[in-house]
C-alpha cells in the first residue's frame, strides 16, 4: 500500500506521456506512477502499489483504445471516475536544432496518425513507438538534431527537449477520455446525478436476443451513451458488449432496464457507477 500521504495513481508509459498529464489534471493531490504496460498499470492497483489508475479508454480521433475493453472487466477492479484530456501535440528536438534540417519524426502510431497532415507537409519519415513520451526519451538520448518526436510539452520539459511546432494535431477536437480506476467500488449517493453506469454483457445466442435485450433502455427512457462490442477467445461467435448509461442503478428506470436486459442475457457485469464529467456539459 502506498503512503497515505503521498497516493499514487498509476498509468501507462514513460514520463510525460499524455495519461501523467491527466493524472496531474484529474488527481492533482496524488503522485503521478509510470509502469510499462496497461496490465501493469491495473496490477498496480489491485496490489495496493498504487491508489487509483488512469485508464484511457477511447480518443476523439482515433477510437477505442486497443485491448483496454478486453483487460478491463477482468481486472478486479471498479470505474470510479472519468475524465477527458485535451491532447495538444508538440514537434520536440534536441537543442538547437531547425525545423527545416529535421528528417525523422517519432512517436506513438495514434500520435503519428493525428498529425498526418503536419509531417506530410514537412516530408519527415515516420518512426513508430510504444508511446509518445518514450519516443521523445529516445530522441532526447539520441541527440541527433535530424531526429523529432510527437509529445506533450510535459515531456519537453522533462527530457530538455526544445519545441519547434505547437499544436500540430490535424483535429481541434482531439481530446482522449480516461477512466480511474480503484480497488474498492464507490457508489455515489442516489440523489447525486447525473451519474453513469458502466458494465459489460453477453446475449444468449437465440434470434434478435441483442434487439430484445435493449429495449427495456429504449422504452424506459433510459439514455445510452456507448455501446460496443467485441469478440472473446478468438471466437467469431462469441461477443461481449460494452455499454455506458445515463443514470443510478438504484433508479426505477434503470432498474427496470437492468431487469429486462438480464432476461435476455448470460452475463452481466457492472464496472462502475460514477459521476459524468463536467466536459460532457460543454459539447
């Protein structure tokens, strides 16, 4: 268990990726932790070396986030918050280096991906790396000034790298949601709204069990935000679905949805009741 008065929220990559800066934004009073993988980050928490973990689950630009849907219901662990960070891609090299001698560019394929149209402009070859963050680590160590890397500002500063282009992202909107994550499973209050619920299910494999199943949510008014699926094992035939509600389980309307859903299915499984985030209120 970390000191209680240093807590310590995990998250994937280097130091200065885009997650330590929403775990700085979101979590201001806890210490930002890096570890390697997204398993890592979710084992940091369930053997209490961290207090909380900041999961990204999905990107304006780029989608869901790869293999997070898969790790998460399996984790043993419960969505207690959310939170949206704006992503503002900094062009980073060593010092003293020009943005018209650059040939390379390094970082994260989503990162490369979401400043298609900068590099293309620029002419620089595309070198892909686990993060962004790390990439610009190796840049820095590199020294070579034909060399960038695609980053946060935090990572300039932290591996003495200098900017040379601000906000080199195609998409203003580009903005990545993240999940926190905790050992212990915090309801907030029924009156405290709005509120989301977020949980996983499998249908039973009878004809248009998915079309039964969801109508409860339809004809109880219930507002579904997400809904996703994806294939388990490896199998084509096997499906699990990820859903994000608007609402308190405790709720009559809810409740009934649930009930409804849970006839037509063989698995249910809530990974968090939390509050929404006030950036949903400015879309």
């Amino acid at each position: 268990m970390s000191d209680i008065s240093t807590p310590l929220v995990a998250f994937q990559g280097a130091p200065g990726a885009y997650s330590e800066l929403a775990c700085r934004n979101a979590c201001p009073e806890m210490k930002p932790l890096p570890v390697n993988t997204f398993e890592d980050t979710f084992s940091a928490v369930a053997d209490g070396s961290a207090d909380l973990a900041m999961i990204p689950i999905e990107n304006s630009v780029a989608g869901r986030v790869a293999d997070i849907h898969r790790i998460l219901p399996e984790s043993g662990l419960f969505i207690v918050g959310e939170y949206f960070q704006r992503v503002n891609h900094q062009l980073l090299a060593p010092k003293g280096a020009h943005l018209e001698s650059l040939q390379e560019v390094h970082s994260h394929v989503q990162a490369l991906s979401q400043c298609r149209a900068f590099i293309l402009r620029q002419g620089l070859t595309q070198c892909v790396h686990g993060d962004t963050a790390g990439a610009a680590r190796d840049v820095a160590e590199a020294g070579d000034k034909h060399r960038s890397a695609i980053a946060s500002e935090l990572a300039a500063e932290i591996y003495g790298l200098e900017v040379l282009a601000t906000d080199i992202e195609d998409a203003g909107h580009n903005t990545t949601r993240f999940l926190m994550m905790a050992r212990e499973q915090g309801i907030p209050p029924l009156d405290q709204v709005p509120v989301m619920t977020t949980f996983v299910f499998r249908v039973r494999n009878v004809p248009a069990a998915l079309y039964k199943a969801l109508g409860g949510f339809a004809s109880n008014g219930v507002n579904m935000l997400k809904l996703e699926s994806y294939m388990l094992g490896g199998s084509f035939s096997a499906t699990q679905f990820y859903s994000d509600i608007e609402g308190h389980p405790e709720q009559d309307a809810v409740k009934r949805s649930m009930e409804e859903l849970a006839f037509f299915t063989e698995f249910i499984k809530i990974l968090g009741v939390y509050p929404l985030h006030p950036f949903r209120n400015d879309r």
